[in-house]
C-alpha cells in the first residue's frame, strides 16, 4: 500500500454504494455483478476491483490510525467509508441502524468473496470485525445458512 493508493478511494466508494445498494433492495444479482465483475489496472496488473477497493487495501488500519482526521476506531478506512457512504444512500437507506447493518453485511460479504475469488489466506475485514455497532453480521449470516443451506440467498 501506497499513499497514491488513496486516489482509488472515490471508486471504492462506489464499489460499497452499489453493494449496500444490492443488498438493500435483496438484489443478490446485482451485488454478484457488483464484488465479482469490476475489474481495475492497478500498478500495471488487471485486478478484480474487490483486490484493491477495500477498506484494509485502501490503507492498512493501523496506517490509518495514525493520520489526522480518520476516526480512531478498530478499522478507520471502513468507518471513513460510512460516514461518506451514508448521506450518499440516505434516499434508499434512511434509518441509520439499517444502514449499518446492510453496510457491515456488505464488508463481511465482500470478505468472504474475496477469501473464494482470490483463494489468499487473507480477507479484508472491516468495521464488523469488532462489532462495535452490535450488528452481529457473522452471526446473523450464520444462522442464515444453517437455515437456509444450499438455497441461501447470497448462493
């Protein structure tokens, strides 16, 4: 990660708007076009737009910790991301307990396709990781598939 890796921050703020966009509306179809289809030029090598348009490739958080104006919180590029994310949404999404939920669910979801898409040892995480807005996304998504099995939505 460079300090020029910041330049494609305004393309990973459309990357989540389209994402929590998807969600909000269940469209599973779009959000698979969305994490799976973008694809970038990135130091001279084509990339899946996911690769490079997350919170944690942006710029590592503890990186981010020490630069003024970025929350000191356990993952500030995320909560950067939805604090500019939210008024940009607040026409689909206008309840902010909503938004955070779609917007965790997003950054596990990302997660967990990049884990699929890259099979790298690493996945981004996020603001869900410490669950400091009490979203509980890995749990809600959890017992979604134990539920729902082969017909999960997101499958």
């Amino acid at each position: 990660m460079t300090w020029a890796d910041l330049s494609q921050y305004p393309a990973a703020l459309l990357l989540y708007a389209g994402g929590v966009g998807a969600l909000a509306g269940d469209r599973y179809d779009n959000l698979r076009a969305v994490v799976l289809e973008p694809h970038l030029l990135y130091h001279r090598e084509r990339r899946m737009a996911i690769e490079v348009l997350n919170a944690e490739t942006l710029m590592d958080p503890a990186q981010a910790a020490r630069v003024a104006g970025l929350p000191k919180t356990f993952a500030p590029m995320s909560d950067r991301l939805a604090t500019d994310l939210r008024p940009l949404v607040a026409d689909v999404v206008p309840d902010e307990a909503r938004f955070d939920r779609l917007f965790d669910r997003f950054e596990y979801l990302l997660g967990l396709v990049y884990l699929d898409a890259t099979k790298a040892a690493w996945a981004p995480t996020g603001r869900f990781a410490a669950d400091q807005y009490g979203t509980g996304v890995d749990q809600v998504v959890d017992a979604e598939i134990k539920a729902d099995g082969a017909s999960w939505a997101p499958l």
